[in-house]
C-alpha cells in the first residue's frame, strides 16, 4: 500500500453513506469505544458533524480543522481514522496533487445484537472491559419480552388499511455498514484439500462460513493447517460446519495456549511510523525487524519458538494497551530488558523503562533505540553513584555497540546480530 504523509493543508470532504441516528452514537461510545479508544470515536464524531444539514456530504475542510477542534497531532488522527477504518466504519480514498485530497466515507456501527454475535468484537469488548461489564451491557441492550398469552393481535395489515396507487419510485439512502477490514492468509483450497469429501460438505465452505473462519483466525491467531484440525472437531453429521461449535473450539485452543482471551493490539509498525526503505545498514536492518515484527513473535523468538507465558504476554499486552507503545517500541524494550537483566522480563524494571520512554514520547523504534544508548553512556560516565563493577559490565544488546557498522564486533556479537536478523 503506498505510503501518505498527512498535511495540516491537505483537504478532505465527508461523504454520508449510511443513515446515522442518536442510537449509533450510543453503540459507538458503550460499544465501540472500549475496543478503538476515545480519539477514534472523537473523530468519527466530529466527521459526522462536519456533514451538511441533509446529512449527506460536507464542504470541504483541510485536516488543521481536525488538529484544532481535536486538540491532537496528524499522526493521533491518522492512527484514529486507521482504527475506524479496521471496525468498519470508515472508507478513505486519497488523490495527490498540489494540495492532497481526502474522501471519508461514513458508515454505521453495527446494531447491538449483530455487535454481540460478531466473533471478534464481541471477545474482544469482553476482554476490554471485564466480565461485570459486559454483562452490564448486554443486559442494557437486551430485548424487553411481555407475556402476551392473555392478549389478541388485533394489528391492521398494509392491504386492509391502504390501496396501492402509482406513484414515482425513489432512490434513498439505506443503512450500510462495512465489514471488519481483514487481510486473510487463510487458504480454503488447502481447508478442502485436507478435509475429504466425503467428511466435509463443499457447500459448508459459503461466503458466511469464510467470514467467520478469517475473523477467528485473525482474533484467534490460527494458521490455516489449526484451522483445519478445528474444523474437523466442529462437523457435524451432515458435513456442514457448527458455526457455535467451531467458535467455542477456536476459543478453547487460545485459552489453553494463552491462558486468557485476545484483545486487539497493532500487530506491526504503524506505516507512517516506519523508517524509509533503503537503509541497509546493520542497525537499518535491525530497525526493520523491530518494525515488522510483532511483539508476540518477537518474543517467541527469545524463548526459541516456544509459546510464552502468560505473564510475559499480559506485560506484552499492558505495553501495548494501557501504556499504548508502538509495536516497535515494545519489542526494542523487550530486546534491552533481556540482555541487561540477564534474560528475565522483570514487569517492575520493564515498567520504569516504559513509563520512562512513555513520558518522552518514544514513538518509533529509532528513538527507542536511541534513549537506551543514551541512558546507557549516562550508566557508564556516572561517578557520583556507587555503582559495582559486575553492573558496569552488564551485557548490553547488539544495537548499542558503537562498532555496530564496522568489522570488528566480537563472534558473539556478531552470533546475536545473526539470530536477531533472522526474526
């Protein structure tokens, strides 16, 4: 996908595709919020409100009137406007010219009940906000049910109140909403291939039963060959798939693995955080692994392929959440965490770093690899503290030797630098 930097004089015009009511509003903050944040909600919001009075297109404004009425950055906003984009409930369109412009079409939030039977955001909303919570919620959505037993439907029909005339037809406007914009690996010839015919009907595979497979491999995290074995669980005797079976099997394998339910996190760098392509360098090629890695396989990758524990993903998760670090950012902490305490992820040595890296506002991987080298010589120049000498000799990571670029790193420098490229 190319890659656009955003202006504050770039212009932008807000398109209506849908039909928006106060009740969305609700959804998208009791619903929607506690999954994409506030920012992006606040943006969704003041996009609505740009609309004319007809609600169908607004004027054109430059993206300085988001930056003022926000009280935010352009990269705030464009991180916003990607979230809205993920759930569904934006497109963008973009030309380039001597001022860039930019479409944003609106669409609608889901309905309470297709929220709640959406297989990736009703987990990840119960994650997000707890149990008591989510049961707060969906009871506060729930249909009210009256006993009518004692009652007789004396409703009119349409034919016994009115008669048809010819009348002009009209086109309007009707409620859209996107699908979650996911970009699947899943291969559903490899699902047939490895399935007999005689086990799984062809037709099980419809256009549903595709949708709900790509979002609990994505929320879920599941190759095509374990989509396969949890499949073959979910049959029932007609070759079909149980949709609810194949649902509580995906959940079952990712608690067991896990230990707790998945929430959405930035998988890989953000694009307009990343460095430009070209720089081959050592420490260039380090940075795009940083970049293009995310925390969960880079981590994996410090325990030799296997699974980490849940403790370290729950730090994994608080970095990337509740201090909300770039991915990149995280796995350059994780990197000089366990090289300079000897392999183990402490959370309070982990949190000091990250508070601190936090109040600095350390976006990308360059930066974070720069504080740390700077924290670092400060380390080693300090006099007026005590420090010992096993301390002074602390192993650091790869990146912050100075002869990084040069011939004579140590075989075990040299060893570490290997292994970290090859993520």
């Amino acid at each position: 996908m190319k890659l656009v930097t955003l202006l504050p004089a770039d212009q932008y015009v807000v398109v209506n595709k849908t039909i928006l009511t106060e009740i969305d509003k609700k959804n998208l903050i009791h619903l929607y919020e506690p999954i994409i944040g506030f920012g992006a909600v606040s943006l969704y919001l003041t996009l609505w409100s740009d609309l004319d009075r007809l609600e169908i297109m607004s004027r054109d404004f430059t993206h300085h009137h988001l930056m003022s009425i926000l009280k935010c950055s352009l990269d705030a906003i464009k991180q916003s406007r990607e979230a809205l984009e993920a759930v569904g409930l934006m497109k963008t369109y973009y030309k380039e010219g001597d001022i860039n412009s930019y479409v944003y079409e609106l669409y609608s939030p889901l309905s309470a009940s297709e929220f709640f039977n959406n297989p990736i955001l009703n987990i990840v909303l119960y994650n997000n906000v707890g149990e008591e919570e989510y049961n707060y919620l969906k009871k506060m959505y729930r249909k009210v049910t009256i006993d009518l037993r004692d009652y007789e439907d004396i409703t009119k029909t349409l034919n016994e109140t009115f008669e048809s005339t010819s009348m002009p037809v009209v086109e309007a406007r009707s409620r859209e909403t996107l699908p979650l914009n996911i970009k699947s690996d899943i291969d559903f010839d490899l699902i047939l291939s490895s399935i007999p015919k005689g086990i799984l009907n062809e037709k099980a595979l419809n256009k549903k039963m595709k949708e709900l497979i790509i979002n609990l491999a994505f929320i879920y995290d599941l190759d095509t060959l374990k989509m396969v074995e949890l499949i073959r669980a979910s049959l029932n005797e007609r070759g079909g798939i149980d949709r609810d079976t194949l649902r509580k099997n995906a959940r079952k394998y990712y608690q067991f693995k896990s230990g707790n339910l998945p929430t959405l996190v930035y998988r890989t760098q953000p694009e307009y955080l990343k460095t430009p392509v070209g720089d081959n360098s050592r420490k260039g090629r380090i940075i795009r692994v940083f970049e293009n890695t995310s925390p969960y396989d880079f981590l994996k990758s410090k325990y030799h392929g296997a699974s980490p524990t849940s403790r370290d993903l729950k730090l994994l998760e608080m970095l990337m959440i509740d201090l909300e670090l770039n991915q990149a950012v995280v796995n350059v902490l994780i990197d000089y965490v366990l090289k300079k305490n000897n392999n183990k992820l402490s959370a309070s040595y982990v949190e000091t770093i990250a508070g601190q890296w936090k109040r600095a506002g350390v976006k990308t991987a360059k930066e974070a690899m720069e504080l740390a080298e700077k924290e670092h010589k400060k380390m080693q120049k300090s006099t007026d503290k005590k420090v010992s000498k096993v301390q002074k000799e602390a192993p650091v990571p790869v990146w912050l030797n100075e002869n990084l670029e040069k011939s004579e790193i140590s075989a075990e420098e040299a060893k570490e630098l290997e292994e970290l490229l090859k993520i």
